[in-house]
C-alpha cells in the first residue's frame, strides 16, 4: 500500500506540471534519427540554460565537520540524453512536447582526515534528472517547462535524503525523496525555487540518519551543514548573478566516512535555482529562462 501511494504521487506531481487542457498521446522513446533537428534544438536549449554543465565543477573545497575533514574531488561525465516525444493535436492547440532524461556518472575520490588518520575513498555515482519542455507554436522554438532535481546515489548504498527546502526571500520549495528507485524518483517534476541577486539561500534538510555527514554546496561554495535537532541539518548560502543556478545537497553516512575499510555511501541532490529579480508568480510551474 506504501508503495502505492508513492507512486501516485509521484504521477500526480508529472500532472500538475502539464498544462490544462493539453492532449497527449504516450510518451515514445526516440533514436537519433527521429527527430534529428529537435534533437539539436533541445541540446542547445540545455546547455544555454547551464542543464548539461558540470553540477560540481568548483566545489571541491574542503569541509570541517569537527575532527573530521572531507575533500570531494568528484566531477561529473558528459551527459548521456534519452529523448520521449508528445505530440500536440493541432485541433486542441496541443504544443509539442518533449522530455529528456539526463544521465551522468560522478567519479573521483574523497580526501578524508579524521584525527591524526587520512585516507582515500573512491567515488562512482550514478545521476539522472527529467527535463520537460515546451516546443512554441509560434515560432517552433523549444523552451524548458519544469525540470526534477538532478539525484545520484551510491549503487547498493542506503544513505537517504528524504527532505530538502530552500528557503529563500522570495518563497521556498521543497524537494521530496519518496526513497523509490533513483530513475522513478528524478521524473518528478518541481517547481523552481527563485532568489534575488545577491541574496541568501537557507538550506534545510531533514528527516536523515542525527550522525549523518551533511554537506551543501553551490557556485563553488561547499559548507558543511550543522544540526538543526534531531535529524534535521542547516546551512545557509550566498547567490549571486541571474539565471538558473544550481543548490547540492550530499548526505553521507558517517561510518563511510571515519572507517577506512568501508566504501563510500552516499546521496546528491542537486536542485534548481532561478536568480533573477522578484517577479509576479515566482514559484510556477513553467519558467522562462
């Protein structure tokens, strides 16, 4: 029944990000040679609004959690896109539309001390984030719609991150982990949490392991987040610039982190941020970019 449940919510969450009155047939998985001009589009419209850019590029600072001392020196493969075309039914004035799945590898290694011990740990993640965007019928141009947060995991780890909120002047948003299968959980797609230049974004976690080993970063920022009580972590950043920027979030379990004959076990999220000025309807569903 639990599961159930997640996964009508999760459905729930793809339909509220449709717009009313839209038609649709199924979702079709393509090649390249399908739609080979969208394709092309869509790729540029990614990388223009920062999508495909490496989510940890600069952020391999280190991080003080008391005695313990962790350096990631991760970075993110080339991403692998997988494209699901919908059609619109011109009788409806049904736009085209299409989602694109976004699949990275995160390789490196972790520099750990803890005491007077340092050692190194291994890292191979795997990463995914939905993409869904809306082709103009004006002008045939494609432009992004709503978009999940970009999740990665340790294959056969058990660290969870089931809650993360960004708090910001304008508003806040949450991102909910239903602790389902990554590829289930990242085609959900969210609102998009808004900043003003210059402004601060307080980042709240909850509901992980109270020994848990919580870091946050952003724009080549990496702090290591406090306790707030309980299973419940806090740390606050600095934006700046407009457009759409990006908030990480990485929980480890401790164990992983201070015994040097376990393997590296932890959980990314990595949630979208638009900076711009403050606007009417700022936490939409569909954004402009």
């Amino acid at each position: 029944m639990l599961a159930q449940g997640r996964r009508f919510c999760l459905f729930a969450c793809f339909t509220l990000a449709i717009p009313a009155g839209v038609t649709l047939a199924a979702s079709t998985p393509a090649t390249a040679s399908d739609h080979p001009s969208d394709e092309t589009a869509i790729r540029t419209v990614l990388a223009q609004s920062g999508l495909l850019s490496d989510a940890l590029a600069g952020t391999s600072q280190e991080a003080d959690f008391g005695t313990l001392h962790v350096t990631p020196q991760v970075h993110s493969s080339e991403p692998e896109l997988t494209f699901a075309w919908k059609r619109g039914c011109a009788q409806d004035e049904a736009q085209d539309q299409a989602d694109v799945h976004i699949e990275r590898w995160l390789t490196g290694a972790l520099q750990i001390r803890s005491g007077h011990h340092a050692f190194t740990k291994n890292v191979h993640d795997r990463s995914c984030r939905e993409v869904h965007l809306l082709r103009s019928p004006v002008d045939g141009s494609w432009r992004v719609a709503t978009l999940s947060a970009m999740v990665a995991n340790t294959p056969q780890g058990h660290t969870e991150l089931p809650l993360a909120s960004l708090d910001t002047a304008l508003g806040s948003h949450g991102f909910l982990s239903v602790l389902s299968d990554l590829d289930e959980l990242a085609v959900c797609p969210q609102t998009c949490a808004v900043a003003a230049p210059g402004g601060f974004v307080h980042v709240l976690v909850g509901g992980v392991d109270p020994d848990a080993v919580v870091m946050v970063f952003a724009e080549g920022q990496r702090v290591a987040a406090t306790s707030a009580g309980g299973s419940h972590f806090e740390a606050t950043l600095h934006v700046t610039g407009e457009g759409l920027r990006s908030v990480g979030v990485t929980v480890y379990s401790r164990r992983s982190l201070v015994d040097p004959r376990v393997a590296a076990d932890a959980r990314t999220w990595v949630m979208p941020l638009l900076v711009r000025s403050a606007r009417p309807q700022a936490n939409a569903l569909a954004f402009d970019l």
